[in-house]
C-alpha cells in the first residue's frame, strides 16, 4: 500500500514554543491530506483538511492562528503548533487520500506524540 | 450531523470469530470504512463499503446495510496480534465526504 512519512514521531518543547510537523506521501500525489489529533483511549478527532494550493478548511472549535498549515506540494503538508502550551500535548495524526483510489482510503502517518513543558 | 455508534470493548479468545458492530446517522452516504489502530500506533486501512453485502480480505470481512445503516467488521481465526482498536469511519455528502470516526472498539485477544 501507499506510503505516508511523518516526522518528527516525538517531540519534547518549552511552553511558548512553535513545533512543526511534516506530512509527505512517499509514492503518490495526495491532494488531499487531513490532520487528526487523537488523545489516548479516544478517537480520532479531524482538526484541519489540507488542500494542495489553497487554504487549510479548519473543523470547528480549531484555532486556525494556533495550528497552521501549509500545503504546499502534492506530496507534503505541515502542520506548526504555533506558541505550544501543555495542553497542546497530544498525538497528532496526518493521512492522505490518494487520488488514484475510487475507495477513498486514507494512508496515514506514524503520528507525532508532542509533550510540552 | 452525523454519529457512529460501536462497542467499546470487545474480548475473545484465540482461535475465535468475533463480530464489531458500527450504527451510524448520516445523510448522503458514500461509504463505510474500517481501520486497525495498535497502542502507540497509527491507523492502518483495513476495508471499504460503498454497496450493501460483505467484503473478504483474508481474514477480516465487513458487511454493509445502508437501508439500515449498519455494519460491521468480522474477524475470523483470531490472533494475539489482532489485540487492537478498531475504528468505522463514515464518509457522507453532511460532512463534505471527510471521513468521520467512531470512538473504537477496543478488541483484547486472549490466549
């Protein structure tokens, strides 16, 4: 199956902070990606949907000046925690739809478990 | 808007078929989808329904009733490496064709 690399997969940073994460489809253009956040036992809860070349659609209750994104090629999106504080602290999840499949699969990342101090 | 309802936990032994349910409310449904999550891990696709019936993928199958809005995942033969979440995602026209999750079903295999 298709391949999505996130990095960094742990991160430890100083309240106040900005921390970015990469997205990329290693093996196919994914035009679009979606920005999970997931804290533990729970479900996946979708924060943000990154379009290629245009602006990020964000769910509600998401502050778009917190989190930004940018999805600047059909192979990588980020996402920056800007002025991270302790409850920033979660696991955060990229996926990619590839546009090739009718199934709509999402390919996701390994996921980025972020602390903040 | 839209929900998904699944158990939260489900415990079986090795060796045994076990069924995970999905209720869900939506309009404009696309399809159904199921993924394997492991502790620390990320999601991992697992099947896809778009049509009523039942789709074989070695062990795991899923089934779909869109007139009743169900589905649910099958998992035969049982394995401690099945000990896992499992999440039913539904795509519909009510959430733009994003994929909306359920909470999960936490399956423990025992031996």
């Amino acid at each position: 199956g298709a391949v999505v690399s996130q990095h960094p997969s742990w991160v430890i940073c100083k309240s106040g902070t900005s921390v970015k994460i990469e997205c990329r489809s290693l093996d196919f253009q994914a035009t679009t990606m979606f920005w999970y956040r997931q804290f533990p036992k729970q479900s996946l809860m979708l924060m943000a949907t990154s379009n290629e070349g245009s602006k990020a659609t964000y769910e509600q209750g998401v502050e778009k000046d917190k989190f930004l994104i940018n999805h600047a090629s059909l192979t990588l999106s980020t996402l920056t925690v800007t002025s991270a504080h302790p409850e920033d602290s979660s696991f955060y999840i990229c996926s990619a739809e590839s546009r090739d499949t009718f199934k709509n699969i999402q390919y996701f990342g390994a996921g980025t478990r972020l602390s903040v101090l | 808007g839209q929900s998904l309802e699944q158990p939260s936990e489900v415990t079986a032994v090795e060796g045994a078929i076990v069924q995970i349910n999905c209720t869900y409310q939506t309009s404009g449904f696309y399809g159904l989808s199921w993924y394997q999550q492991h502790d620390g891990g990320a999601p991992t696709f697992l099947s896809y329904n778009a049509l009523d019936g039942l789709e074989e993928t070695g062990r795991f199958s899923s089934f779909l009733s869109r007139s009743d809005s169900y589905g649910y995942l099958l998992l035969q033969e049982l394995q401690m490496k099945d000990s896992a979440s499992y999440f039913c995602a539904v795509r519909s026209e009510t959430n733009a064709g994003k994929s909306t999750f359920g909470d999960g079903t936490t399956l423990t295999v025992k031996p």
